[in-house]
C-alpha cells in the first residue's frame, strides 16, 4: 500500500494515516470480539454439557445443600459418615469428601479413584447461589448462625411472645392470616397475609415489633461484629456502619460495595469458629467413573474458525468503505488550508451532519474569526498610528517653529508641549495597561475597602472637572458596602467611567455614583444624563479606540482605550461590566464585583 499523499505535496507515513489506524483499530477489535465470541460459546458448551453429565447434576442439589446444612451446623466432619450413607441410598451414587489437597475426610462407599474435577466445595460460608437458591450472593448459608443459636431459655421467651400475639391476631383477623415461622438460630417469626394496610394495622395493634428486638445473645453477637466491620472500614477511611439481625449496613458509608465487602469478610471470620472447614465434593457413579468431559469436534473447530474468518472479512471491508469516504473530506479540508495563505476568503463544504461536517463547519467559523482579527488587527495598527501621529505632529510643529524663529520659547510655549507630550504619555499608558492585560499580567494588591469612602476619593478628584464643565456631581450609597479589592485599580476604574460621564454630559446635566450590596457582590453605577449611545454602537463601547462620534477630536473624546481598560481592570477583580444607554436621555455603567478578588489572581507588587 502506498503512503497517501496529502495537499502541498507531503506524505503522510502509513502509521500516521487515520485511514490506516481505523483498519488496524477495526481489525484489532474484530479479533477480539471473535475471539471472546468463541470462548462464551465454548465456555458456554462446555457448561450446558457438565449439566448433562450422568447424574452429577440431577441429585447434586439435594447433596450439596444437605451436606452444607451439615457444615453449617458442625464444627468438623468426623461424623458426616452416617449422613453420606443416607445420600448415597437415596440417589444411588458415591459421595466422597476429600481437603482441598485431595486428602480424603469420608465415603459413602470403599476407596475409589477420585475424578480430575471435584463436583462442588463444600464451604457455608462461600455456598453457591446457583446450588442453594436461599442463599444470598454473598454466600453465607443462612443456617450457619453460630454465635447467633439461641439458648434454650430465650428461644421459650420468644414462644411465649409469640404465642400471645398469635391470641391477639386470632382476635383481631380482620382478613388477614398468619403463620409462625423459626429461623435456623431458633427465633420465631410471625408471617402475616393479606393487604398492605390490613398487615401494618394489625402488626401495630398486635405488638408484632416485639419481636425484633436482638435478645442478649444476639445482642452481644451482633456487638463482635459490628466491632469487626467497623475495623475494616476504618482501615479503607470509610464513615462508620451498624448492621441489624438482617445484616444490611446502615450509617455513613452504607451501600457501597467497599461497605458490603467488610460486612461479609467480617461475618465470614465471625462463623469460621462454627461450621466445619471447606471439603471438596466428588460424585461419581457406583463403578466410580464421572461423567464425560466435553472437547470441540475437529467439525466444530472449523465451523468457528470459519465464522470469525467471515467475520473478520466482514469487518475489513466495511472498515476500507467507511475509512475511505471519512478520508476524502479530512483531504479537502487539509488541501483548503495548504491554500488559505493565498486565498483569505475560502470556504470548505459542509455536505454531512456527522463530525467531519461539524469539523468542516468549526474550521469555517475559525476561518471566519480569523480574518475578523486580521481587520481588527490592521486598524488597531492604523488607530495607533492615528492617534499617536496627532500629539507628535503637534511636538515637531512647534520645536521646528521655535527653531526657525517662528516661535517664543516662552511659558505658554512650554505649557503647550508638556500637554501634547502628557497626551502622548496618556496614550502610551493605556497601551501599557492593555498590553498587560492581554499577557494577564494585572498585578492586584487586594485589601479590605468601605466603597463609599472610595466613590467619594473619586468623586472629589472629578469635582474641579465636573464644576467647570457644569455638571453636578452626586454620590449615594444603600447601606455600606465592603469587598476586598486592589484600592488603585478600582479607583481607576470607576474614574475612567466617571470621567468618561462628564465628557459626554451637556452642561446642566448630572452624573451619578451609586453602590449597593446583593447577595455575594457588590453593584456600582455610573449613570448620566448626557448624550446616550446608540443601541447599535451598544456591543462596541468596549473595544479598543471605538469611539461612536468619529469626528470627535481626541481632546473631547479621549483615545478610545478607557473602557477597554475599564473592562480589562473588572476582569481582573473576577467581575463584569455592562452598560445601558438611551440616546438623547443618559448612560448607565454596572460594575458587579465580587466581594472578595479570586484567589488564581497574582497578589505581588507591580
């Protein structure tokens, strides 16, 4: 296969190529799933045939479960002899336990060759589910009670409990039923029938939770093991349980899988002491001979072997189809950009609705935002040009006129250089300002503030403006909010906002500073009664040199970098700003502040 090549002349090499990583990845999982299929099915087999052989299965049930009652109620085997005789007689075939070396414990019959697989283990505490179906999954026989076995002087305290609830139900049937059923440890419970309500009612009215209640032996078992449980879920850092005569944990940690796993192990150690150690068990016929085992037929071999290579060519196929209509548009979207340096505007098709259509439609929205920040790009290059040639122009003008004798080096001479140098140094701070706001170097020394002490700071700093400009000046406050933030950035902030204000209201207008608290942040305005914003300039006021009169003369209007700043300087703080505006009428600024600056941002000095 030959390496595909990729626009702009390149190859790409073979391990690279997605096409031939989908093939191997495909291939691979086919081989796997072919694979596992013929194990199940062999597995599978191989269990349904074991099910079938002679009567290993067909009495097994009745001799596992007696033979694991047994153990669940002794301590050891050396008297199981009477019990497999009994088995023996009944389904005619020989019971032989055995260590799980292999060592023989005990035989329904005399010495026989032992089969290569023993039928079952013998264990009440791991018993299987599939074998004794009132067994939990945990495999704890439900007659292995050990320490739980009720004394005979209790087990008559309970009769007679129950004997007078059985009077009390007799008098009181109301429809429903009941039945006395004893547990394997010898506690007594009351079955009742019948509907839901009618159960409780009765129950209640009956006394039956008596019967709950852990007598002292049980007490005192169920004490161990909660002991035992509870060492185990402190060694694994889990909240503390408490388990019931039901053996269900409840508390802090209850139901997880970590929980259940120590209330098993620790209800294991707690009965080992009890029931006999685990045998092994082997059933066989009168002659000895166990069932036949189970081996594929060469047949059988080379029709799975057939099948998964149908399958796997199968899978191939299907992988080169796919793999090869999802290649053709990665190619053209690769070809597209190879060529986008000499056309800015080209578009890739979108033809599906899968993820090579969503890539192709990402990329032309990347494309698009691009050229977007190109534009932008050049006129932020040509804006500050513009306003940097203005100020400079100016500078060289008048050294040149003073040069030639045109001008008086005079006071007024002076005045009117350091203005347009201290506009010019006003526009390269800005620049500053934003520049480290794009490489997120705002550095914030935060600090607990009374707002309105701050808001008054700025508002007399604004006072001599706002006087000569003839616009009243007001501050007003709801309550008094605190927040911890950089002291010199806010009072920047606030004061491009209310400078800002006052150079767009006419005289006789007002400009308002307003703070209140909400929830978890603090609100400051910044409202006017001067010329407003059109609703279409609204998303702009924010960018870099926007200005919505463009004929407006820096001087009147600024160099279009204060609320870029604005919003870099709240940003910064965690918070935002917005602004609300009605031509003609007045704007509003909100800056929403958290209380407290987040933590991510840099605490050292500038």
């Amino acid at each position: 296969m030959a390496e595909p090549e990729t626009a702009g002349g390149r190859r790409t090499p073979l391990h690279r190529s997605l096409l031939v990583r989908l093939l191997a990845a495909s291939i691979t999982i086919a081989v796997c799933s072919v694979a596992a299929t013929a194990w199940l099915a062999t597995r599978t087999a191989t269990s349904a045939l074991k099910q079938e052989q002679g009567q290993v299965l067909a009495h097994d049930a009745l001799i596992y479960d007696t033979l694991v009652g047994y153990a669940a109620g002794h301590t050891d085997w050396s008297e199981v002899k009477p019990t497999l005789h009994r088995l023996a007689e009944r389904t005619g075939r020989r019971i032989t336990l055995t260590t799980q070396d292999r060592r023989p414990l005990a035989a329904s019959g005399s010495a026989a060759p032992l089969p290569t697989t023993a039928s079952a283990l013998v264990d009440p505490l791991r018993a299987d589910p599939a074998l004794l179906p009132g067994t939990r999954t945990n495999g704890i026989d439900p007659r292995a009670v050990g320490p739980y076995r009720l004394p005979r002087s209790e087990r008559q305290k309970l009769r007679r409990r129950v004997e007078t609830i059985q009077a009390c139900l007799r008098n009181n049937t109301k429809g429903s039923s009941a039945s006395v059923v004893e547990a394997p440890s010898g506690r007594p419970s009351v079955v009742l029938t019948g509907t839901t309500s009618g159960r409780e009612e009765i129950g209640a009215m009956c006394g039956l939770y008596v019967l709950d209640f852990p007598t002292r032996t049980e007490t005192r078992a169920l004490k161990q093991l909660n002991d035992r449980i509870n060492e185990c879920v402190r060694r694994q850092n889990l909240d503390p349980v408490t388990v019931d005569l039901s053996f269900s944990p409840y508390g802090g940690g209850a139901g997880g899988e970590a929980v259940q796993g120590c209330v098993d192990t620790a209800r294991r150690d707690q009965l080992a002491p009890y029931v006999a150690p685990p045998v092994l068990l082997f059933v066989t016929t009168r002659s000895g001979s166990a069932a036949p085992g189970f081996a594929l037929s060469p047949a059988n071999t080379v029709r799975i072997a057939g099948v998964a290579a149908l399958v796997l060519l199968l899978t191939v196929a299907v992988t080169v189809a796919v793999g090869t209509r999802l290649v053709r548009p990665l190619r053209t979207l690769t070809d597209v950009v190879h060529r986008l340096p000499q056309q800015q505007q080209l578009r890739v098709p979108v033809t599906t609705n899968d993820e090579i259509g969503h890539l192709a439609a990402a990329f032309n929205d990347l494309s698009e935002r691009r050229e977007r920040l190109e534009g932008q790009r050049k006129a932020m290059v040509s804006d500050v040009a513009h306003e940097l040639r203005t100020p400079l122009s100016t500078i060289r003008i008048w050294l040149e006129a003073a040069q030639d004798g045109l001008a008086a080096s005079d006071k007024a001479f002076v005045t009117s250089l350091l203005e347009e140098a201290l506009l010019l140094q006003h526009i390269v701070d800005d620049l500053q300002h934003l520049a480290q706001a794009d490489a997120d170097q705002f550095r914030l020394h935060p600090e607990p503030l009374r707002l309105r002490e701050l808001l008054d700071q700025v508002a007399a700093a604004h006072l001599g403006r706002a006087d000569t400009a003839g616009v009243t000046l007001t501050t007003s406050t709801e309550g008094s909010p605190t927040l911890c933030a950089d002291p010199v950035r806010l009072r920047q902030a606030v004061g491009n906002l209310l400078s800002n204000a006052i150079r767009h209201t006419p005289p006789g207008g007002s400009v308002a500073l307003h703070c209140r608290d909400t929830a978890d942040q603090v609100v400051v305005e910044v409202s006017d009664t001067g010329t407003g914003i059109d609703a279409a300039d609204l998303p702009h006021v924010f960018d870099r040199f926007w200005r919505a009169d463009k004929s407006r003369s820096r001087r009147t209007g600024g160099s279009g970098l204060g609320l870029s700043i604005v919003r870099q300087l709240v940003e910064a703080h965690g918070g935002t700003v917005s602004v609300t505006s009605v031509l003609h009428e007045g704007t509003v600024f909100t800056l929403t502040l958290p209380r407290r600056t987040p933590g991510t941002r840099p605490q050292t000095g500038t």
